[in-house]
C-alpha cells in the first residue's frame, strides 16, 4: 500500500507492506554512500539486511533508550558521516524506534544543511506515530525534544513484519500513540481497541493511524494550529516522561491523555488502558510533573496551549492560564 504525503515543501511515500525491509532498494535510492543508523535494542538483522542493498554502506549502531537522544550520540552520528566521506548527495537511513529516527533525522538536517534522509521504522510507535511528519529532535538539559527541526523524509517504508521480535510490553507502548489519534479522530477505531483483537488488527491500526496523522501534517506542517491536536496527551506525558525513567513514552502518552478528557471519556479511556496493559496511575511527585510542564514549548507567557476530547472522535484546542491547567492536573492524578 502506497500513502501519499503532500506538504507546502514538497511530497513523500509511505510504503506499508509486510516483507519491505527485504526489498527496501525498490523504494529509497540506495545507490550511493548510506549511513544507516540504528541501536542496540534492534535487531541487527534489520540494519544489515538495508546495508546490504546499498552500493556502499556504513553502520552505525547507539545505546538504545531516551537517554541516548542526546548530543554526544549526535556528535558521534556526524563524526561518522565527516569519517566516512558523506556528501550532500548521499543519505541517512533510520532503521528502529522512535528514539533512532529522531537522532537520524536531526543529523541528515543538519550534516551539510541538509542530506537525504529515509525512515525505516521497526516500532509500533514508530510505525503509527513518529516516523510521519517530519519531526526530529534531541533532549537537551533534562527537557524532551528542546533541540531539533522540521525535516521531512524523503521515503518512509513500514513493515509490520518488523513487529514479530518486540516484547508485548513495547506493543502496548507504541500502541499509545493509536489510541491517542483515534480519540481525537475516529470513534470507530476507538471501538477497534476496546472490541477488537490487536493481534489479528494491527495492520489496519497501523494504516488508520497513519492516515490520520498524513491528513494532519498535509494540514499544518509545522504545528502553527492545527497539528497542535498530536500533542494531545504529550503535554502531561512528557513531564511524566522527564521524571519517570523507569516508563516509555506511550505509557507516559497513556497517562498524560487522562487529565484531557471529559468524564465520561476518561472512564472509557482507562478501560482501554487497563486491556492494552498500559498504566492508569501516576507514581511520580505531581507537583514535580507541573513543574516541568512550566517549560513547555507550548507554553506562552502564563498560558498554556492544551487539547482537549469530550466526546470521542472529536477535539477542541483551547488556551487556558498554567495555573488553572495545574490544578486539573492535581485534580486528576490525585484521585
């Protein structure tokens, strides 16, 4: 299946098909210099199996986990394209997690001003979320994705067959990020999560999401209004993620969704939650998560940009002062 992305700076695929990764020169140009990046939480299968279709290849492999996303591991990334020769005529392939695309991607926008860069994402949360839009960052100073750039890929292939080595655990995580875009955009793949069999549905939340979130971006590339509605559930759940080590992103998604919902909606969510094994519960300091929300890039001034669900399928973005949104906070986590 081939899902067209069109934006104002130009247009990409997006190949979702089982068995791609094999047969990845039929749809990113390969032939020439390729660094591809991946870490150690991935299959090294995966990474060799791309290096192999290249006229020439450089593998380049990092810790896996957020702590990694950081600038020492970008400073190795560019060492590696300056000692292998790299040019703006070669490219840069990400092949794992969310964590892998947001290192290659930042690297491939700013070796040279700008160099090739394709997506190869192995993960759930990748194959729904991360690897479409064209947002690459790093951490910096304790703070998620601080440092980074808008930089589309120029190909994105997804093969769900990647999914077969992931623990149950990362399943559920990336499948945050699909309950998330359901919420705000399709009531019936909400109903898919908590009637269905994600075993046997996965493809199909996997395209749905991605569809989603390719409408989204032809919309509103760099998050000047509508995209804002992907943040939905990040603005808590990344001050969770900052001070809570121990869980993933979209545990931390999971979490930050729950305060943004309507009653009603929030009852339904935790249910969907509990079925995916994802936590329902806060353990870090609240008054430490508020803390950290303060430095929010979307917080101006004492207002804060929050997105909020009453009814599924359907969102509202409103402005409301950090100190009214904190209290919500404190209202919901410490029921």
């Amino acid at each position: 299946m081939i899902i067209p992305v069109k934006t104002k700076n130009g247009g990409y695929n997006i190949y979702l098909e089982r068995g791609a990764l094999k047969k990845a020169n039929e749809y990113l140009n390969l032939d020439r210099n390729a660094l591809i990046v991946t870490d150690s939480g991935v299959p090294r299968e995966y990474a060799q199996t791309v290096a192999a279709l290249c006229r020439k290849a450089t593998v380049f492999i990092f810790e896996q986990g957020e702590k990694s996303k950081n600038f020492d591991t970008y400073k190795k990334i560019l060492e590696a394209l300056v000692s292998g020769d790299f040019t703006r005529t070669d490219c840069v392939v990400a092949v794992g997690g969310g964590v892998v695309g947001d290192m290659a991607g930042f690297a491939a926008a700013t070796f040279m001003r700008g160099i090739d860069f394709y997506n190869i994402p192995t993960t759930v949360l990748s194959q729904v979320d991360s690897s479409v839009g064209g947002k690459t960052a790093i951490d910096f100073d304790g703070y998620k994705n601080i440092v980074g750039a808008f930089y589309q890929p120029e190909c994105v292939v997804i093969d769900p067959d990647t999914l077969k080595t992931l623990p149950e655990r990362q399943i559920s995580n990336g499948l945050a990020e699909a309950v998330k875009m359901s919420l705000t955009h399709d009531a019936a793949l909400f109903e898919m999560f908590k009637n269905g069999d994600m075993q046997n549905d996965i493809d199909t939340v996997i395209e749905r999401s991605v569809k989603i979130k390719r409408s989204v971006v032809e919309s509103d590339e760099k998050e000047t209004g509508l995209r804002k509605v992907l943040n939905f559930g990040h603005t808590v759940g990344h001050a969770v993620e900052s001070n809570t080590p121990t869980l993933y992103h979209g545990e931390c998604v999971a979490l930050g969704m729950l305060p943004m919902c309507s009653e009603n909606v929030r009852k339904k969510l935790v249910s969907v939650l509990k079925k995916l094994n994802l936590p329902c519960t806060v353990e870090t300091d609240v008054e430490t998560v508020i803390k950290t929300m303060s430095h929010d890039k979307k917080k101006a001034g004492d207002k804060i940009s929050v997105v909020r669900v009453d009814n599924i399928g359907s969102f509202k973005i409103e402005d409301e002062s950090f100190s009214d949104f904190a209290d919500e906070i404190r209202a919901v986590y410490k029921k």
